[in-house]
C-alpha cells in the first residue's frame, strides 16, 4: 500500500523471537549477517557528548522510520541511527514510486509517512525491540542512540505536534510502559527488562532546499534553547557554489547527463553565511551547555531526465553525491578546523567507510548502498572492513585508528584529522570508482513477466525491501485442475477441466501494511511487473482490508473452527474457510458459494444466491490459488508478518 501501517507490537516480538529460534534469522536477516565485532577491537565513539558502541548508523530515511528498520539496522552495527524525519504536516501525498536506485541514487522521498504519534511509537517500540533482542541473544551490547530528525519549517518545529513528540522523546515511560503491557505473555520475562526511556537529546536538523539562514538560525536557536537539544544541521551540496559544484560533478566526474538545479544555487544558503551563523550558534550552544555539529550533506536537486520517478526536480544520493560531501567537509574544516564536529551521509558502502571514519567523521550515516541488494546485510561489512584496517595498523581503537590511517601518528590528533581529510578527499576525487564510466550499469532485466505464482526466485526482493515487506513462502509444487461455474437458472454448470500448475516450491508474497510501493524491488526484480504489485499482498487486519478497497490483496484470520482467508483479485472479492479439523473447505464470491475437497477446483456441492444473474462465472482457478496460498503462508517452514502469531 501506498500508506504505512505499524506492524502491532506483540506481532513484531513474536515473530522476532521466533524467527530466530526457528529460522536462525530476525526479519528475514540470517543470524549470519548479524554484527557481532571482534572484542580485542574497540570501535566505540561519541557523538553529542553520549557514547555509542559504532560510529555507523543509517541515514534519515526509509531505514530509521518503523521498528523493525530500527532492529535491522541494529543487527547489522549500527550504533547511532538516524530516525526518519518529522515534521508537522503528517498527511502528505506522496508520489510513487519514490525510490530508484539503478545505480547512482534518486529520491522524491519527503518525510515521516506516519502520524506524529504513530512515528513516536514506532521509534519508541524499535528501541525496546532491541533491548528485548539484546537479552535474548545474550551477547554484550554496546550503547546505541538514536539521533531525531526534525524538519522543515520553525513554525513547524514549534507547533504543538512536534513539540509534544520531543517531549515524549526524551521521556518515553508512557509510552514505554503501553508496549510493556503488550509482550505476549509467553515472554512475559521480557517486561521486566528496564526499558530506557530517555531516548533522545540530539537532533539532526533537516531543512527545506533553499530554507532562508535566517530561519535556519531561528530553528537552531529553538532547538538549542527551548527544545533543549544538541543539534546538528544538516547542509545541502550548494554549499560548495554552483562553479565547484559542476566543476566536480560534470568535469571531474564524468556526470554530464545529470544537470542540477540551478535555482537551488540562488536560494540555498552560502558558505560565508553558513560559516558565519555556524560561529553565532556556537556560542550560543556552549552558553547553553549544549552541543552544535554540521553533517554533509543533504541530497542534490537535479533536473528528472530518468522518467522513473514524478516531478520536475528529484534529489541526487551515492556515488556522485559522495565526492561532492567530502569536498563540502574539505571546505568547512579549512575555515574551522576540528572545532565543529561533522556527520557524514552521501554514498557510504563499506569500501570507503574505513576512510571515512579515518577523517574522524561521527557519524557515517548510509541509505543508498543499503537499498541494493543485500540490503541491511551489507552494514557489517562496513565495519569488518574497518577492523581489518585496524588490525592491519596494529591498533586496538578509533583514537589510535584516526593518527595512524595515513601514516600521521606524530601529530596531534586534530592534525592528523586534518591531515588525513586532505589526504582522502584528494585520493576520492581520483578513484575512478565514484566516476561515471564506472556507474552506468543497471540491474539486470529479463524477458519476463512476474505472474502470482512462480519466478526466477533470486530472493533479491526481500533484502532491498527497507521494511520487509517481502516475504518468501514454501508451497512444494502443484499440479491440478478447476473448473469454471456458469450460473444459468439458478443453477451452476461447470465448464471443462482447467490445469492449475505452481512449479516451483518457493514463492513469494508482500505484506501490505509495511509497504509504501517505494519501487525499490521492482527496480532489482530482474522480471518485469514489481513484486509489490504482482506478488499476492497481504493485509496485517480487517481495517487496513476495508480501508484498502482498491487494492488487490489477501486477508488470513484463524478462526475457532477454521482458517478464514478474504480474496480481492481484479476488483472482486471472494472468500474462503478451511475447517481446522479437516474436511470441505468453502469458497463463495457474491453469488455463488461451493464446498470442495482438497486443492482441486471441482466443487462437491454449489449454492446461488437468488440475485445472481445468469451468466455469472466463479472462476474455481482462484480457488485453487487462495487455498495454494493459505497452505503456504500458514505453514511452519518460514516466519513472517502473517503467519507469526499461529507459528
């Protein structure tokens, strides 16, 4: 669905356990995946003044905005995630799809897709999630913080809205103590667990393109007095000016098919501006007490010449971006040096991230290299290529990592900080991997198309999916036959014998109620069609069913006696019950209802109700199909969203 739902919290719980228990994995990431860290290595840091036991963390975006993007990022390393931002205006429209990635990154993404409060309890049920997980695992867990994204406007960041979700940020126990109540009583030694709920005091500032510096400022001051929070602005790739900016994109780089948004030059703030206002809030902060940081950078405004997504203006992430960033990191450093702490976000992948934690940047916060295949999978190779590194230097933390990376241990460590940026913006600049002759393949496409059942099971679908939505399922082959009923009469006639054939075991589903259609799968789907278009969908309850009449998609609830699964396939609705102790199972549609015995579609007996009008087919192939289906998500041999809480 083009809305987010949250998925309940008992469900998120059950099926976490679970699924690790069963499958050795934690939605859908193998146990495998999951960070675990050399111990002789230290890799701890500390953004704001607080500590976090990695300095790597996904970015403010499709990563940080339900619980279980939280978990999952978690599992992978990272230790200061960035939520996705909010913003006073919750109910916004948002185009779709909003995300392609063939290769470099664009995005017509906005903010939080969730109520205020639903964002509040999404934030506040991942942090306890990942307690409860810590527990379970049993492993020692470094401290993680989570990091506020707030946006856009001061008169928004004022609003009543988002001041109460601050507030309940940084003192969550209501909150808290509402999920607390909502484990399931089978793990009911989890709700003794002292949940924090002091979950926040930092914020990373998230501003329109082209946001006045007055109203930047403004905003700043807010949050650094009233709001009571450490602050990190981020800033847009205008900084560097339009001359630099093509400079490196077109004629360093190669990006001569991209053509920025040359407005955005003229409205965005400059850098003497942004240097100038930074200098003001820094004495402002430290008369406060608190903590001001930059991070670089936003996304690029570019001219839409893909046609994928909507809009005139898209916004630019990944490789490109990345030399961009570290050249705006270059710039602020050689006006202030290490005074000001700097984040970083723009085409991170664990092949760089040793350099980038080398240049002292905390934290470095990835979204693109993580909607490629793999996904979440791909963050605790970040940091096995840092301990690598470290190993390799001989040293046994990131303090002794920074003087050594590139040869400076003589110096002081603000000198070999800004010795190693020179160093490393200089040689990225260089490496014809961030250039375009080096990034124009895309993902494979076939001449296919996806159908329901059956495909090339490449799995790609699931890990690139941020929410995971996606989902695999095992059926076994089948092989059988239905049959069409033709009312006539108030009677059923049936036509002749049709095969039903699924050829493969494993298939693949969507659940509904995490998926937002960013087209993220369709865009590694090596079949046309999208897997959350053309793969069954699933809906998480009978409200977001009713709600979502317009979309095709399945409903399964286990009943006393049966197994209840609602069907909307091409806009009609049929419905099915499989009695748990065996027997007939019933399908009906509006007019006509059938018993019928096992997966054949061959009805023992029919019913038609007095309104049927003659003519009327119930097609017993989507019998066939539903009952495939429910066989399937309701077994044992997987955990996911729909089957966790009968597994």
């Amino acid at each position: 669905m083009a809305e987010l739902v949250p998925v309940p919290f008992d469900l998120l719980v059950r099926r976490a356990i679970e699924e690790r228990r069963r499958r050795k994995a934690i939605f859908d990431l193998p146990e495998k995946s999951f960070h675990r860290g050399d111990p002789a290595l230290d890799l701890g840091v500390a953004f704001q003044g607080r500590p976090a036991g990695t300095p790597l963390g996904p970015a403010s975006g499709p990563h940080g905005q339900l619980a279980q993007n939280i978990v999952l990022a978690w599992l992978g390393g990272a230790r200061i995630i960035e939520l996705k931002t909010v913003q006073v205006l919750d109910r916004l429209e948002i185009s779709r799809p909003c995300i392609h990635v063939p290769n470099v990154g664009y995005n017509s993404e906005w903010s939080q897709e969730l109520r205020i409060d639903e964002s509040l309890r999404e934030y506040v049920a991942g942090s306890m999630l990942i307690e409860v997980l810590a527990a379970e695992l049993g492993d020692p867990r470094p401290p993680v913080q989570l990091d506020l994204s707030l946006g856009y406007s001061l008169d928004g960041i004022r609003s009543d809205a988002v001041r109460r979700f601050v507030d309940r940020m940084k003192d969550a126990r209501a909150t808290v103590e509402s999920l607390r109540a909502q484990i399931p009583p089978e793990y009911a030694r989890f709700r003794d667990l002292p949940f924090r709920a002091d979950l926040a005091h930092n914020v990373t500032l998230s501003t329109f393109h082209g946001c006045p510096a007055g109203e930047i400022e403004a905003i700043v001051e807010f949050l650094l007095t009233e709001a009571d929070l450490d602050v990190v602005i981020k800033m847009n790739p205008t900084l560097l000016g339009r001359e630099r900016a093509e400079w490196l994109l077109h004629d360093k780089l190669g990006y001569r098919d991209i053509e920025m948004n040359a407005a955005g030059f003229q409205r965005d703030i400059r850098f003497d501006a942004a240097s100038a206002m930074v200098r003001r809030l820094l004495d402002l902060a430290r008369r406060r007490g608190r903590r001001l940081g930059v991070k670089m950078s936003n996304t690029l405004e570019v001219r839409n010449r893909e046609g994928v997504l909507k809009g005139d203006v898209i916004y630019l992430s990944g490789q490109p971006l990345h030399v961009l960033a570290l050249h705006m990191v270059q710039l602020w450093r050689s006006a202030f040096g290490v005074e000001v702490p700097i984040s970083f976000s723009a085409g991170a992948d664990a092949q760089n991230f040793p350099a980038l934690v080398a240049m002292n940047l905390v934290p470095v916060t990835t979204c693109t290299d993580l909607l490629r295949q793999g996904g979440y999978a791909r963050l605790p190779k970040y940091l096995a290529r840092l301990e690598e590194r470290m190993r390799e230097l001989g040293v046994r933390n990131l303090t002794d990592y920074v003087l050594r990376a590139c040869g400076h241990e003589r110096e002081t460590f603000e000198r070999a900080t800004l010795r190693n940026t020179a160093d490393l913006v200089a040689a990225a600049t260089e490496d014809p991997r961030y250039a375009a002759d080096e990034n124009r393949r895309r993902p494979r496409r076939l001449d296919s198309t996806l159908k329901l059942f059956d495909c090339v099971t490449c799995d790609k679908c699931i890990a690139v999916c941020p929410n995971d939505a996606n989902f695999g399922y095992e059926i076994g082959p089948v092989e059988t036959g239905y049959v069409r009923l033709t009312v006539a009469g108030g009677r059923t006639a049936a036509g002749p014998v049709q095969p039903f054939r699924v050829a493969r075991a494993r298939q693949f589903a969507c659940y509904a109620d995490a998926c937002n259609e960013c087209g993220n799968c369709d865009t590694f789907c090596p079949e046309i069609g999208g897997p959350y278009i053309e793969k069954p969908r699933f809906f998480g309850g009978r409200e977001s069913w009713e709600r979502w009449k317009r979309h095709d998609g399945f409903l399964v609830e286990k009943g006393a006696a049966a197994w209840e699964m609602a069907g909307r396939i091409r806009g009609r609705e049929y419905s099915l019950a499989v009695p748990l102790a065996g027997g007939p199972a019933r399908f009906r549609d509006e007019f006509v209802s059938c018993l019928i015995d096992g997966l054949e579609g061959r009805p023992l007996a029919s019913e038609v109700s007095p309104r049927a009008p003659d003519g009327h087919v119930l097609d017993l192939g989507w019998y066939c199909a539903m009952r495939t289906i429910l066989e399937g998500v309701t077994g044992a041999r997987g955990v996911h969203f729909v089957n966790a809480r009968w597994v």
